[in-house]
C-alpha cells in the first residue's frame, strides 16, 4: 500500500507538478467575457524530463514554469524533482493523468466561462494563471488558488474507481467525488472561499452554518445551471435525502440550542467533512450544517434581492442574516 507522507505532501507543495470530456453545464450566457484560459501543464512538463539530464530540463521549463522552479534551481532542489519524477508511484499517476486528461481544451473552456461568471459578481477577481500539476494524491488540497494563480492537481481527478485511490487508502467519501466534473466546482470553491473579508471570523455554529452557506451560494451564481449536488459534494441520494429531512435537521439545532454555541464538537460533527452525520439515522451524509446554512442564504436572498454578492460576503452578524431570511422549513 502506498502511504502519503508528509515528504510527498511537502513536495508537491513546494513543486507543484503536472480525457473525460466532462464540463460543466451552463443554461445561462455569460455576461462578462473574457480572454479565453490557457492552461500550462507543468505536470506533463515536467514528467516528460530526462531523469538524467534533470537539471538542463528544468533550466529549459523555468521561463514557462517559472514560478514554480525559480531561475536557477540548486542541488538540492534538482535531487529532489529528479526522487519526484523517478518514483514508481508518481510515474503511475502521471500517465493516467496522460490517459484521462489527453488534452485540457475542455478545461479551458468551462474555466473561461466559469471566470466570466465570476467577473460578473466579483468585479475586483482577477482572471489567475492556471496551471496543472501532479500533486502525488495531496487530496486534501486537490485545487490550490493563491492570488494570481491557480493549481489544479489532475492527479485528485482521475475518477472514483481509480485502483491507486483505494491503495492509497483515501476515505470512499472523498474518491467518489474525484471526477473531472468536480474539477470546476472545486476551483469554484477555493475562489469563493478568497472573498470572505479577513473581519469575518465565525465562532458559533450558526456562524459557520451561514459561511459555508455564502460559499455555496457564490458556487451557485459562478456555475449557472450545475447540480447542487456537485457544488456541495453529495450523491443524489444524499441531496433527496437533505430535503426530505430539512425541517427535522433545523428542528433539532433549534431544539437542543445548538446555534448559537461556540463547540468544536459541534462543527466536527455538522459542519466537517465525512461519510455521515454521527448520531442521525442511516442514508445521512456529512456537512447538514453547510446545507442547512446554504437554504437559509437561499431564503435571505429571495427576501432581499437587492443584496449582491459582495454585500453578502461582508455581512458578518449571521444572526441578522438568519432573522431577515425568514428562512422556515417545511414540515
């Protein structure tokens, strides 16, 4: 079984490396345009150098490349791209990523129409530079958004069967969303989570329960026309069964005060990742908090229109925010 170590995970951090025509869905035109995306694949770059020549091949990638590899790469740096690219393992995922991802004009298109939407909400976003990489199975950061730059780790997107997911032993809840569709919702997220002003510090459950809420409700208006089920990560099951159960889920916060408590145990349990809700009954899925906190920005909305998104991201009173939504589920 391959292990994922904190040498990989801090590797691929600091080199970030680098099919299924699968976009997203868009009933809607896109009103701001954009240059369209170009996307530099550091990964099969970087991959396709001599393992015995490493330090020419990067000398000669380090102007495309350059923010990864710097001008002028030392030894150490140079030994340790050339451990990267030799092992076995990270071998094996590159050339999968070769299979599935054969070219990423799909991914460019759906990321110029997924900027262009964001463009329209977001008038300061700026269109970043996009990159792909082979990260090593870093799952836990499977798209990474840093100001002027976004890394997508192809690698996480290589579809859920993917034998060396299951040796990796990453968790059923997460590979079954490693698809390539989840790949724009996914960048969705990270740039939605960059507008959340530095001032907006949750602390009670309802505070987090309104955060992702604003996240997913962002997710909404850059992807026009996406499964909600994407955007939050659930099976269509998951989804009906949420709906189904929507008024007992808020009766059960309002009932044992849940809301307004600043507990850790609370937010693992409602608000984190996972295959279930801990002490729900069978077919409930993790993170009820965020959906519940997404139908209430939903409610907040429809009552008050007039709010863009900006002014949604800076409202930090979530009480108010709930008060105002008038959100109350259907028995």
């Amino acid at each position: 079984m391959k292990k994922i170590n904190s040498a990989i995970l801090w590797l691929a951090i600091i080199f970030f490396t680098g099919g299924c025509q699968q976009g997203i869905k868009s009933q809607e035109p896109v009103k701001t345009k954009i240059e369209p995306v170009k996307i530099a694949d550091y990964g099969q770059a970087l991959f396709a150098l001599d393992p015995v020549n490493v330090k020419a091949g990067l000398d000669s990638l380090s102007g495309e490349f350059r923010f990864f590899i710097g001008d002028d790469p030392d030894t150490l740096k140079v030994i340790q791209i050339r451990e990267f690219i030799m092992d076995p393992f990270n071998r094996e995922l590159a050339g999968k990523c070769r299979e599935v991802y054969p070219d990423l004009a799909f991914l460019e298109n759906d990321l110029t129409k997924t900027f262009g939407n964001i463009k329209t909400h977001y008038p300061a976003f700026r269109v970043p530079e996009v990159y792909t990489y082979v990260s090593g199975l870093l799952y836990e950061s499977p798209v990474e958004y840093i100001d002027s730059v976004m890394i997508i780790g192809l690698d996480m997107f290589l579809g859920w069967d993917y034998a060396q997911y299951r040796a990796a032993g990453i968790p059923v809840y997460l590979t079954r969303r490693m698809e390539p569709r989840n790949i724009i919702p996914e960048c969705s997220r990270q740039i939605a989570f960059s507008m959340v002003p530095e001032n907006i510090q949750p602390k009670t459950l309802l505070d987090f329960m309104i955060f992702h809420g604003k996240i997913l409700y962002a997710m909404e208006l850059f992807m026009p026309g996406t499964a909600d089920s994407l955007k939050i990560g659930y099976t269509s099951n998951q989804m009906k069964w949420c709906s189904e159960n929507e008024a007992e889920i808020w009766r059960l916060f309002i009932d044992q005060e849940m809301l307004y408590r600043s507990d850790a145990f609370l937010n693992s349990r409602f608000i984190q990742d996972g295959p279930f809700t801990a002490g729900l009954p069978e077919g409930s899925p993790a993170m009820l908090g965020r959906w519940i906190g997404w139908q209430i920005i939903r409610s907040y909305i429809k009552k008050n229109p007039a709010t863009d998104l900006i002014q949604l991201f800076e409202m930090g009173d979530s009480q108010l925010i709930l008060s105002k939504s008038g959100y109350k589920p259907k028995k």
